[in-house]
C-alpha cells in the first residue's frame, strides 16, 4: 500500500515569511474570478463541491461543468452528504444530483465517476472527455488544497492553460480553515502543513508541479501512516 500522509501533521514553529510562502502554496496564488471554457469539479462531500458549481454557473463563469468522484479511499464524508451511507454511491453522482436539482441542463454536465483521488479526477476526466477546445478551468476544491489539486492539473495538461480556483473553505471541529486564519488554529496550522507535505511529497513523485524551492527546517516533520 503507498504511504499515505495524515490529514493532519504538527506544523513546526515558522517565521512570518514562512507562514506567507505556506499560505500562497497551500491555498494557490490569488487570481481575479473570471469566465472560463468549463468549470472542473475536484471530488469531495463538501456541499461546497456542488454549491460552488451552482454559484459558478448561475453567474454564466462558465456553461459547461467537469465533475469528478468516484469514492475516496481515504475521506470521511461530510455529516450533510445524502449519499455517504451507501458505498455503491459514488462523490460524483451525488454532486451531479444537486446540479440537476439546482436546474442545470444534464447536457451541460461531463462527468467520470471512477477516481479515487486528486491525481486520479485529473487522469480519469482525460481519458474520457476532450478538452481539446478548452483552454481554461474554473476549479471548484477546498480553499487549503487549491495549491495542490491546480499544481496537479498543471502536470497534466498542456502549458498555458489557465486554472483560476474558485475555492471554499472548510471547518474540522468548529475550526474554519481559511486563507486568512488558518494559522491561529491548531487545526488550521495541522491541515495546512500536512497540505505543503502533501504537495511535497506528490511532486517528488510526479504527480503534480513540483517546487522549485522548499522550506529548509531544523527538525524533518514529514511523516507517514499506513
């Protein structure tokens, strides 16, 4: 089994300078909102998914919707995820369902429901849709992971495509995680840093965009479960 990195790993003491390197990698550099070829949904139960989706298209960012999610192997679904008692469901039909609900065409919607994680909504949505005519992405993920997933779209797809996040944040026990306050919380500080490891650690296996530069510490606080 490949090692696997905690959601949550102990963030060593950082300057401000490095906490402001974290924040730019981790929650992606700030781009301005703008009308896209398509908006590509990363997998996930956070009703932020398909809620962000829906926000998207109604304000015309985009008419077409790439969604991704099979069943994660590592996630916990959200307490508000319908679908999450069932294993048969997979992340991808349920987000689909709030889509149709919320009114939008079935034929505006591509989907793969196969993946099982970041690297994988980006292979399998490949394989199966032409992004020949698209030439830049609305990315709907969590706000602490859009540096990783769009570091992993970049890997794989042509040079010059555009990625611009159109992220939400999260709460983990009545704990927002975001941009600006993620580092006044323990839990914050714990799901940001396991997040520049994740990043780390996947582009040294060629998964995503690896760094060109990288914190230099005084203790080695990667670590592995499984």
């Amino acid at each position: 089994m490949k090692p696997i990195i905690h959601k949550e790993i102990e963030m060593p003491e950082l300057n401000q300078e490095q906490l402001d390197y974290i924040t730019a990698l981790t929650f992606s550099e700030r781009n301005t909102v703008r009308k896209c070829d398509a908006i590509f949904v990363f997998s996930g139960t956070h009703p932020g998914h398909w809620e962000n989706a829906i926000d998207a298209y109604n304000r015309n960012l985009a008419r077409k919707i790439i969604v991704t999610g099979g069943r994660s192997v590592t996630a916990i679904a959200h307490p508000e995820w319908e679908g999450r008692r069932s294993p048969n469901v997979t992340e991808a039909s349920v987000i689909i369902s709030y889509l149709l609900e919320a009114g939008i065409p079935e034929e505006e919607i591509i989907y793969e429901d196969q993946s099982r994680n970041s690297l994988e909504n980006v292979i399998c949505a490949k394989d199966i849709i032409d992004f020949t005519s698209i030439n830049s992405l609305l990315v709907i993920c969590k706000s602490h992971a859009a540096g990783r997933q769009i570091r992993t779209l970049m890997k794989h797809f042509p040079e010059g495509m555009a990625f611009i996040p159109y992220s939400f944040d999260t709460k983990y026990r009545d704990t927002v995680v975001s941009r600006s306050c993620w580092m006044n919380t323990e839990i914050g500080r714990n799901r940001v840093w396991a997040e520049y490891l994740r990043i780390l650690h996947y582009g040294n296996l060629g998964h995503l965009v690896p760094l060109s530069n990288e914190l230099v510490l005084s203790q080695n606080k990667y670590q592995h479960q499984g």
